[in-house]
C-alpha cells in the first residue's frame, strides 16, 4: 500500500514545471471574453462604414 505522508515528503517540483508555470503567468493572454468584445467593436465598425459610405 503506499503511504502517502512518506510520498509527500519525498515530492520535490519538477524545475520545468515551475519554469513552464513562470512563463504562462507573465503571458498577458486574452480570454474569450476579450476576443467577444474585440469581433463586437470590429463588425459594429465596419457596420458604421457600411452605412457612412455613399451608395453606389
């Protein structure tokens, strides 16, 4: 059976994982609400050049 306080004491973090979790963190990312508001204030601006040009 394996004994889990033993195992703990034992856990050392693997150093490409806190490098890895550093790299993630200092990324400034966009979530999906970020990339909603960006395609909403891009077709409400090409919806008002739509509408500001001259009709042909």
């Amino acid at each position: 059976m394996i004994n889990f306080e033993n195992e703990l004491k034992k856990f050392r973090p693997s150093l490409e994982i806190e490098d890895a979790e550093e790299i993630i963190y200092n990324q400034d990312l966009d979530d999906m609400a970020d990339v909603l508001v960006g395609l909403f204030k891009d077709a409400k601006a090409e919806e008002m050049g739509r509408q500001t040009r001259p009709r042909q």
